[in-house]
C-alpha cells in the first residue's frame, strides 16, 4: 500500500488501516467502558474511606482531627500536580498514563489495609473497670474505679504499632491522590477527541454516572464490610464477644481496601494496550476535523518543560479571564463543596435524625441518594444529545435544574426530630444526676441506657441501676433498681431515640427528588467547559477545574461541614483525659445548620448559571449585531443566521 494512499493519510499512528480497524483497542466505545469501569473502583475506594473513617477513628484511637486531616489528605498531591498533568495531557501517551495511575492507586489502597497486620487484637477502649461487675458499669456506691491510667487504650497509646499506623494511613490517602490525578481529565479529554460531536455528550454522562456509581459502591460495601468484626481472622468465632449493634463494635475496615485493590489492578491492565491517538469516531459533520486534531498533537509542536513552565502563567490567566469558564467552574465548585459536605456527614445526619444504625444510614446514602443522582446525570447527557443543545442552552438547563433542586430541598428544614430527654445533659439541669451522685461515676462513661420512663441517661451508672439481669445467651436484657428512673423502674441497653424514624421516609424522598433533579446540571456542564476554550487548552482547563474543585471544595468542604456540626453539640466524649467525638447533638439546630449550609452552596452555584446565562446572551447578541454590519447573513430554516452559527454553537462563544 503506497505512502498516498487516502486510508495511510488517515492513519495518525501510521499503522495499517486493517489492522486498527479491527483491534478492540481502536474503539472509543471500548475506552469509554474501560474507563467507566476504572474510575468506579478508583472512586470505590473514596466512598469506602468515607463510609469506614470513623471506625478507624475508633480503632485506633484518633481524635477528630486526625481523622479529618485523614480523610481529606489524598486531595494534597492530587491538587499539587493536577495541573501539570493535565497541561501534557495532549501531549503524552494519555492511556499509559492512566494505567499507571491506577496501578499506583492499587498499592496505596493495600497500603491503607497494613495497619491491621501490624496491629495487635483490638482491646475495647470504653470499659469501665469496677470491682465485681467488671464491664457493666453498675452504681456502686462503695466501690473503688480504676483511672484512666490503666484503661487498656491509654497503655497501648504509644506502642510501635500505634505509631507507625497514622503515618501509613496518610501516605496511603497521599498515593491515593496522586495515583488519581490521571485518570479523569486524561480520560475525559481523550474521549472528547476522539468520539464525534453527536455521541461526546452521550458517552461524557455515561461516564460520569458510572463514575458516580463508585462511591455508591463505597458506601454499600463499607455497610456490608463493618458487620463483620475488625479481627475475624484472628479470633474464632467464640472469641469474639460482640455483635454489630453494640456500642464497642468495630467493624472490618480493612477488608474493602483489599476487594478495592484487586478491582483497580484488573481494571488498569488494558490501558497498556490503548494506542496514543486512535481514528476520530465517524460523524458527517466532523469529517475534516481529524487532520486538524493531528496536527494539534503533532510531536514537533510538543513543548519542553521550560517552555511549559515559562508558558504556564499565560495560560493560566488566558483560562481564568474567559469568563464563561470561569463562572461555570465556580458554580460546579459550590456544587462540589456541597457534594463533599453530603458524603462525609449524610449518613451521620441520618444516623443522629432519624435513630438509626450507622451501617443502615450508609445504606440509604449508597442505595437511594447515589442512584438517584447517577439517573439523574444520564438524563443530563441524554437530553444534550437529543436535543442538541448549544451552549447558551446547556446554561439555562444548568440554572433549572438547579433552582428545582432548591424548591424540593427547602422543605427539608423541617422535616427532622427534636432532641431526646438526657438527664444532665438536654435539658440542662444541675440537679437532674444527683440521685446517682454518690455512685462516683466515672466521667469517661457512655454506655447509654434508656430508662422505663423514657428518660435517657449516659450510663447504667448514672441511672443509678444496681443489678442486671441477663438473658439465656448470657447478654444483658436490662438493669434493674434505678435510683434516677421514675419508681425506681428499669432501664434497658441503648439509646431512647428521638422517636421519629417514620419521618425518615419523607426525609428520604425529598433528598432523592433533590439529588436527582440537581444531577441534570452534571453533563452540561461539563460540555460547556469542553466546548468554550481552545482545543489545545482543553486537558489543561480540565486539570485547573479539578485543581479549583480540590482548594475550594473537597479540601475545606468536609472540614467547614464539620466545624458547623460541632457547634451543635451537647456533650463531648473523653477518652484517656482528652476530648474525642460529640456524644450527644442539639438535634434542631443540627438540621437547621446542616441543611441551611447545603442552601448556601445552592444558591452559590445557581448564581453562577445565572450569570453565564446572561454573559452568552449579551456575547450572542454583539455577534449578532457584529455580524449584521458585515451583511454576513444566510438563510437557515427560513430565519437569518450567521455563517459561522455552527461553529458559535459549538463554541458558544466565538472571538
């Protein structure tokens, strides 16, 4: 075959037409699924981080703040190269590059499940030792309490162990950052490449549903994974004294990491098989785009390194100062923020709110909320293809979507529970423990119990109860002789509840209804950045909208959310002398600070649309305009258009 013929002109690798055409690998279609696969056990691993952080928290021992710094610590590489490597994206073998960051991502998530082989059996840290009744916690007025000196988690705080185990954790959420940072902006700017303009949106949604799907996956795998205990292969099945529902259980964090490795290495394997270019997906009205492509990513105009970084800076601001762009990445950044806020705390909320299991609010999260607003992004996708919306049009669905999605939550504010009667705690009194005064509790104690008068209290201790009866099994049914509950009655084990959990379902509905509606802004979205900067430039704006979602929304999102929850705290747990989590929350100022929050996000990036809809306004009409002093004037469909109207509605803002 000769070195004119059209077929090898074609070719961009060179290679035979025949051959590439017939190769799995060639296919965009192929990409799109491979990748769709990868970013769902890429992302699998962060919704099962979320969904395990505070069991690990409670494994070993970690404050609060250790742990957040934990689960926010793999944004601090990705963010630092993020957008250096997006800037090669059209210039480097984009497929290898993404294999070998999932590869990366695979020994940082093994990484993560170390601690637990070089740990010791898990010894219960909130034990209260008393004499004749060891682990019970019973009113004794006469008895002696050991201090904390000697609570086994204080003896072990500074063993090797302990503090070789925070440091691998954080290098493994480091990895996994890092290992991160190639896999989408090489992937989505690879894919709008190469797949025609009709199908780029169709396949941009599926990928980011299933993309959305990987934390779903996280959460769900992280509910089924903590049910079983943390060293079930170490102990027999008689040795392990607790069942999921008691509050000393710690589940087997450990165990997703693992299953979460095994699926990134499998899904990493065929990206050293995908070739640096691959022939433009057929489309009528992209026939001679290829040749220009080709040319874009023609290793002669390759840059160096210096010459990378001497152009870095112009660039950057020739990005930022396109106002479009800007404005949509802002709004996506408040929608980021929010996104952050939800899938760390959701799933406490629900547990708090509602009175239920953690591993059944992180099923409602991965099982209702996720899908929802996974459905939600293909109908985004499917009606940028349908309807083959332009720009200014992806605007106005952006700007809809999102002032429903505020409509249908605003009735969230009101739907929750009030705080539960906990003596000495809500509402304060002074007085309302001094029947158990004498019983020397220790302050440290929680085990709650709630009494036959519906009155809750932070131990049996301080419910003043002196004996406890055990069923067959020989687990507690009940404490008995209560000196705080009403006649001196009983108190049984666990929390009274905030007595609403039938509102859970409305509750639900509405977060459903919100989520997806809102989700309808993803794919759109996402085009108007692809289709509003130069093509040279699109890997590069990508990474910067990636770096802006990670400095402004998925770093200090969780750690805002956070900070507000705490200021609706009662009353702060102690362990060892020091303060640890929140044991009991102000339940109506939670909602109302938790909800109101999410609010200020909406409206952030309902703003944001608004403006970009009115920028594309007033640019189509001074084009208009421009283009009507220059007589440039055609007829289409009966109606005056300019002759450049394809390529303003595929830009959606021509210069």
């Amino acid at each position: 075959m000769g070195a004119n013929d059209p077929a090898m002109r074609s070719d961009p690798a060179g290679s035979r037409p025949s051959t590439q055409h017939k190769s799995l690998f060639n296919s965009i279609k192929f990409f799109v699924f491979c990748h769709s696969l990868l970013q769902l056990a890429q992302l699998l691993v962060s919704g099962y981080m979320k969904s395990s952080i505070s069991t690990i928290e409670r494994r070993y021992g970690l404050s609060s703040q250790k742990s957040g710094l934990l689960a926010s610590f793999n944004e601090v590489g990705n963010t630092i190269l993020i957008v250096f490597v997006s800037f090669f994206g059209s210039r480097v073998h984009r497929p290898r590059f993404i294999g070998l960051g999932a590869l990366l991502a695979c020994m940082a998530s093994l990484l993560m499940a170390l601690p637990h082989f070089l740990s010791g059996p898990y010894e219960f840290t909130d034990r209260i030792s008393l004499p004749g009744y060891n682990s019970s916690g019973l009113c004794q007025a006469d008895g002696t309490f050991t201090t904390s000196s000697t609570n086994p988690s204080c003896s072990h705080q500074e063993s090797p162990a302990q503090r070789v185990v925070y440091p691998l954790l954080l290098l493994g959420q480091l990895l996994l950052g890092i290992g991160a940072v190639p896999i989408q902006p090489f992937g989505i700017s690879y894919i709008d490449d190469y797949a025609s303009k009709k199908n780029s949106p169709l396949y941009l949604g599926i990928l980011l549903a299933v993309t959305s799907i990987g934390p779903a996956f996280g959460f769900i795998t992280g509910s089924f994974m903590l049910r079983f205990y943390v060293d079930f292969d170490k102990l027999s099945k008689d040795q392990i004294e607790l069942n999921h529902k008691d509050l000393r259980w710690v589940g087997a964090w450990w165990l997703g990491f693992l299953v979460a490795s095994c699926l990134l290495f499998l899904t990493a394997l065929p990206y050293l098989f995908f070739p640096r270019n691959m022939p433009k997906e057929d489309d009528a009205d992209d026939e001679s785009m290829p040749d220009s492509e080709q040319q874009q990513k023609n290793p002669s105009q390759e840059l160096s390194l210096l010459q990378f970084l001497k152009s870095f800076p112009r660039i950057a601001l020739r990005t930022l100062r396109a106002p479009v762009y800007l404005l949509v990445v802002l709004a996506q950044v408040n929608l980021a923020a929010l996104l952050a806020g939800l899938a760390t705390f959701m799933a406490k909320f629900i547990e708090k709110q509602f009175s239920q299991t953690v591993p059944f609010s992180t099923m409602m999260i991965g099982g209702i909320c996720i899908p929802l607003a996974v459905l939600g992004t293909v109908m985004g996708g499917f009606l940028m293809r349908r309807l083959n919306l332009s720009v200014s049009s992806a605007g106005k669905l952006c700007t809809a979507a999102i002032l429903l999605g505020l409509l249908c939550a605003a009735p969230l504010l009101l739907i929750g529970c009030p705080t539960q009667h906990v003596a000495g705690v809500f509402p304060p009194s002074s007085e309302a423990l001094s029947c158990s005064a004498s019983c020397r509790c220790p302050q440290e104690a929680f085990n709650p119990v709630c009494g036959s008068d519906r009155v809750e209290f932070r131990s049996p201790c301080h419910a003043g109860c002196t004996a406890v009866e055990m069923d067959t099994n020989n687990k507690t049914s009940n404490y008995t002789g209560c000196r705080c509950v009403k006649d001196f009655g009983y108190a049984l084990p666990g929390t009274c509840g905030s007595g609403c959990s039938h509102l859970l379902l409305p509750f639900m509905v509405l977060i459903g209804l919100t989520a997806f509606i809102a989700s309808f802004s993803q794919t759109p979205s996402y085009m108007m950045i692809l289709r509003t900067v130069p093509a040279e430039d699109k890997s590069f704006a990508v990474g910067v909208q990636y770096m802006l979602f990670r400095v402004l929304a998925f770093m200090p999102g969780p750690v805002l959310y956070g900070s507000v929850i705490d200021t609706t705290c009662l009353l702060w747990g102690k362990k060892c002398g020091k303060q640890t989590s929140c044991l009991y929350y102000d339940l109506d100022r939670f909602r109302h600070r938790f909800i109101g929050l999410q609010a200020v996000f909406v409206c952030g990036g309902l703003l944001c649309f608004l403006l970009t809809v009115v920028v594309l306004r007033r640019r189509g009409l001074y084009q208009e305009s421009e283009q009507s002093h220059k007589g440039g004037y055609e007829l289409v469909n009966g109606q005056k258009a300019p002759e450049n109207s394809k390529e303003i509605e595929l830009t959606g803002v021509k210069t």
